[in-house]
C-alpha cells in the first residue's frame, strides 16, 4: 500500500524485470526528499546562514514562482525581492534543487556570516505566513 501511494503521488515509479519488480526515484521524488531534507537540517554554525540571491528571467517565471514557493516552504525567509536567508545548514541540499531544476544558470548560493537582521526577518517572515 504505501508504495502504491509513493507511485500515485508520483514518487517512485515501479517496473517488472524478471521476477522482480525496480523501483525508481522520480524527479518529483527526488524534490520531495530535499524539502523533507532541508525543512529538518540542523542550525548553521553561530553566525552562520545560507543566503540566495537569483535573477530568473521573465520568461522562466514558472521556475521563479516554483523555486520562491520551494524557499518559503523550506524555511528562508525573503530579504529582498530575489534576495533569502535561512539559518539551517541546507547549502548542499539547496545545491542539489537548484541542479535538478535547471536553474543553476540564474541563482547562486553560498554562506554568509553576520547577517545583522536575519532574526528580525525570521519575525517577519513568521508573520507573513
């Protein structure tokens, strides 16, 4: 039952070779493990974020629209227009959604240390929710 679910979501896909049956991690699953990934990623080291800053073209406004849900959904929170900032240590995981959805071209990723107003934006994004 809970692989038919996995394959109705999407998850997985299964196929019969032989006797037996494979089963596949799909794309959407594979984004589906980063976000559970990234939502429970421990602290930064004191000091610490992960910062994102990206310039989507217009004509790729899907991918923008989907990537700013994905970073709300994982716990950054927005600086700027295309400017967020999480406290958890997802910078690999980041890496990796950035890479599967083909917006490597467009966004950029790294560490930043001493953001002076993370916590007063952690407040406000918690309002906005």
């Amino acid at each position: 039952y809970a692989l038919e679910e996995l394959q109705r979501q999407r998850f997985i896909e299964m196929r019969k070779k032989g006797n037996g049956v494979i089963v596949q991690l799909t794309d959407d699953g594979r984004l589906h493990v980063l976000r559970q990934q990234m939502k429970s990623a421990p602290a930064c080291v004191s000091g610490e974020c992960i910062m994102v800053t990206f310039d989507i073209p217009e004509a790729a406004r899907g991918a923008r629209l989907h990537f700013r849900r994905f970073l709300k959904e994982c716990n950054f929170v927005q600086s700027q227009k295309s400017v967020w900032i999480c406290d958890r240590s997802v910078l690999p995981h980041l890496l990796s959604f950035i890479k599967l959805t083909n917006i490597d071209k467009w966004v950029h990723a790294f560490i930043a240390k001493e953001v002076p107003r993370l916590q007063e934006l952690r407040k406000k994004g918690k309002k906005n929710s």
